[in-house]
C-alpha cells in the first residue's frame, strides 16, 4: 500500500489570497471567485451556484475560477434565469468558449448593422461548445435557467471588455429591450 503524505497549504493558500497585489474579480454582487486551487464541479457545486443567482437581483451568478483579473486565461461558470437579458456585444481583442452544463441558451451572431447572420441553441445533446472569435457581435438568451463554463482571454480589460453596438439596448431600458427581443 502506497502511502501518500499530504502537505498543509491552507497557510500559503490564505497568504495568496490576502496578497494587496492580487487583482480580484469583483465589484458586483453576482461575481463570486473560487479560491480552490483544484476545482471539481458536480451537481452540488451546480446547485449551490443556482442557489446563488437566485439571491440578487439580476438572476446571474458568474464563479471566477481565476482568481487575478490580470491572468491571461479567465474561467469562470456563468449561472442565468431563464430569460435574463444578455446585451448583444463583442470583444475586440479577445476569444470567448463557452461550454454547456446545464440548461439550453440560443446564441444569435449579428453583423455590424444588427442583421442576425447564425442563430443556434446550445444544449448537452446537441451544441455544447461554442468558440466565438474576437469582434463577432453575439448574445445569448436563456430558454431555461442555464449554467455553462467560460473561458475568455485576459487580461481584463475594463469598460473596454466588451463594445457594444448602438443598435443593441441596454440593459436598462426595459420597453427598448421588449422590442428587441420580439
């Protein structure tokens, strides 16, 4: 019998993560961020993740495996309520991979004028990846509560993240967001 001895890093772990030169997600009551060094998702990791989108007021929750918002891979599991409003937007600079777990989301790609040009649904038994190259203007819409894995290239960029188009409105505008979704 192999006998594996196991190092105590919950000291060096706690230090990392008090570090004032980390730069963590945050800044919004949804973004959560996982410190675990290694991640196992199960369902009741799933659950607990649904848990959390329930108890803000946008239906979202968003759990950062990264836990620096310069690091060059950012993942993260997206958790939305069926029907949350996702603006249509691009990324200039960046890739996005999105990875189905739970639940079924259509994904509408735009050209620059508004004029749908893809339209699919992702689900397990169908699509479940979706890769989505820099600049190509896209939005996701819940058919049920979704959960679904995101990698998307870092570092953060800010306000600059994510561009969108005139045309696509905010999320604000409620009476601006009937329309367009009809």
């Amino acid at each position: 019998r192999i006998q594996i001895k196991r190092k105590d890093t919950r000291e060096k772990r706690v230090k990392f993560v008090m570090d004032k030169n980390t730069y963590r997600p945050g800044g919004k009551d949804y973004i959560h961020v996982d410190d675990n060094r290694i991640q196992k998702i199960d369902e009741k990791y799933v659950t607990y993740l649904k848990l959390l989108a329930k108890q803000n007021s946008y239906g979202k929750c968003m759990m950062c495996f990264h836990d620096d918002i310069r690091k060059h891979a950012h993942e993260w599991i997206n958790v939305y309520s069926k029907g949350t409003y996702v603006r249509p937007h691009f990324h200039p600079d960046k890739t996005e991979t999105k990875l189905i777990i739970d639940g079924r989301m259509r994904v509408i790609i735009f050209d620059e004028a508004g004029v749908v040009i893809d339209d699919y649904v992702m689900e397990k038994e169908s699509i479940f990846i979706s890769r989505i190259d820099k600049g190509i203007i896209h939005m996701n819409i819940q058919l049920t509560d979704v959960v679904y894995y995101e990698v998307l290239d870092g570092p953060y960029a800010g306000k600059d993240e994510s561009i969108f188009p005139q045309w696509a409105p905010g999320c604000e505008n409620e009476d601006g967001i009937r329309e367009f979704m009809q």
